[in-house]
C-alpha cells in the first residue's frame, strides 16, 4: 500500500417522510509512521457535522475499519451520493 491515493466514500440517507437529510464520508489517509488513519465526517445535510479520526498502524487495519464503517451505513440505508440524481 505504498503511496496509494486516498480512498474517500461518500454517502448520503434522504427520507422526507422522517424530515432526515443526512450525509456520511469516510476517508483513509496515510500518517507519517507508515500507518493509517480513517477519518469520518457525518451529519445534517448543509451542516459542517462532527468528526471522528482513528488511526492505525498497518494500512490494512484501517482499510478493514473503513470497508466495515460503509457496510454498516450501507446495511441502514444510505446510499451513494454520487449515484442518486441530483433533484
């Protein structure tokens, strides 16, 4: 995993019936030690939201981390931002 481009996925849950417009983004970057860190944002749609950084010492922990991170959103229903129209 030597100089891998930065892996970043974005998500985003829009139910009206529920008033709920949320996003969800997950990134790995890697750290000065050789490791690797995920790197979550989520919230309100048009909201700067919260984040939260993990870091890990082997680039695969945090690839594992990051592919079980979007499973889970994807298992609650968000969905690609990119892949859903704009509308």
């Amino acid at each position: 995993m030597s100089n891998e481009q930065t892996s970043q996925v974005h998500l985003r849950r829009i139910d009206p019936t529920q008033n709920m417009r949320r996003f969800y983004m997950l990134a790995i970057q890697p750290t000065l030690f050789g490791g690797a860190s995920v790197i979550r944002n989520w919230g309100r749609i048009g909201t700067g939201g919260q984040s939260m950084m993990q870091t890990f010492d082997q680039p695969q922990e945090a690839q594992g981390a990051f592919m079980r991170l979007a499973l889970t959103k994807r298992r609650r229903g968000y969905g690609d931002a990119d892949a859903s129209g704009s509308g």
